[in-house]
C-alpha cells in the first residue's frame, strides 16, 4: 500500500510541472557541494510570486506608496492611483519601472522602491520536495541552497523512505527538457556523506519514494 501511494505521489509532482510525465534521460548525479559554501555567491534576481508581501514607496509622496502589501493569488498589486497592475513574474526593479510609468500621468518624474518583506516566489523559484519526508513542502530557493539545506526544512526522511532511491527532476531552460538525477538521501542524512549533499537549483522537485517494505 505504502508503494502504491508513492507511486502516485511521484506522478502528481511530475504531472505539476506541466511537462508530461516523467520521461527523463537518466538518472545523472550532480557533482558534490561541501557543507558550507566556500564563496557565497548572489543568486538568480528575485522574481515576485503571488502572495509575496511588499512596500512601496514614491519619494516625496508617501501617501501613494503601500506598506505589507500583498500580492494577489491573481498577481496583482493595487496601490492609490495604480489599480490591478500585474506583479507576479517580475522583479522589484522592473515593478518599480511599471509602478513609476503609471503615476507619471498624476506626479512628475516620480520615484518608486519596491521592498519584499516576505517572500514565496513563482514556482519556477521554489523547491518542492514531496514523498517519503516528515512534511512535504514547497520552498523559496535561496541562493547556495543544498540538498542538505531543503532536508532539514522539511524534518528529513521519514521512517520508511527509500532515500537512496530520491530523484531530483530539474528543467534545463537551454533544452526546454526535464532531466533526472540520482540522489543519496540516506547516505547523507543517517550515514553522514558529505559526497551526497548537491547544489539545487530554483525549481527543483524532489521526490522520495517507500521501500516496498
């Protein structure tokens, strides 16, 4: 029974990346990532996602800024004298552009900075780790973010997870394809191998299936 969930567990996550199913060229490894980054660097620009909470504000005019603002699961933002303009898929600097062309008919040469306070992204940002963990979850990507780091979030494996089975589905933006990679979950959370902790990507969906008993 524990099999057949996970199957289908593992189905529905291939079938929300809208991409088929879960045909893939095999199932690669990732080279290794050491435990904690050796030079942090600065991930892929923010790309605001529904729910996001943000401030605005207009220089010299603070009544028509915004404080805790949330996104809409529509994707929209209204702010005074801007209703319903669309934030999600964009990044704070380019919001900021479209926010300042729309009050450049009531104020001149205005000014705009858009702050996210609280963050979840688009889901082409988050990683999503379902199956055999504590508490599958959805989450922001942050930049450096490791296997390790996603594991931890969602309270490791659970008791009867085939760790050394997880598969790590990414979509290669350069092909337009999905590829599978190999992952040693067990090793690395209950054997301690640092050779199985990897780099993860915004986007990534990982999936844990049962042992059959």
């Amino acid at each position: 029974m524990r099999s057949i969930r996970s199957a289908a567990i593992a189905a529905l996550a291939c079938a929300s990346l809208g991409l088929g199913g879960c045909a893939t060229t095999g199932a690669d490894e990732l080279p290794p990532a050491t435990f904690v980054a050796l030079q942090e660097q600065p991930g892929e620009e923010y790309v605001i996602g529904p729910l996001d909470e943000l401030t605005i504000h207009v220089w010299r005019n603070p009544e028509l800024g915004a404080e805790k603002i949330q996104v809409r699961p529509d994707g929209r933002i209204t702010i005074p004298l801007v209703k319903d303009l669309p934030a999600v898929g964009k990044t704070p600097s380019m919001l900021e552009k479209d926010i300042a062309q729309q009050l450049s008919q009531y104020i001149e040469e205005p000014l705009v900075s858009v702050i996210v306070n609280e963050f979840a992204g688009t889901f082409s940002q988050q990683i999503r780790i379902v199956g055999a963990t504590e508490k599958p979850a959805s989450l922001p990507y942050r930049a450096n973010m490791t296997v390790l780091d996603a594991m931890i979030s969602v309270g490791g494996l659970s008791e009867f997870a085939a760790g050394n089975r997880a598969k790590l589905i990414r979509f290669d933006k350069q092909s337009g394809s999905q590829k599978e990679y190999a992952l040693r979950l067990t090793d690395l959370l209950r054997r301690g191998d640092s050779d199985a902790n990897v780099l993860l990507q915004p986007g990534d969906v990982i999936i844990i299936p049962e042992s059959a008993f």
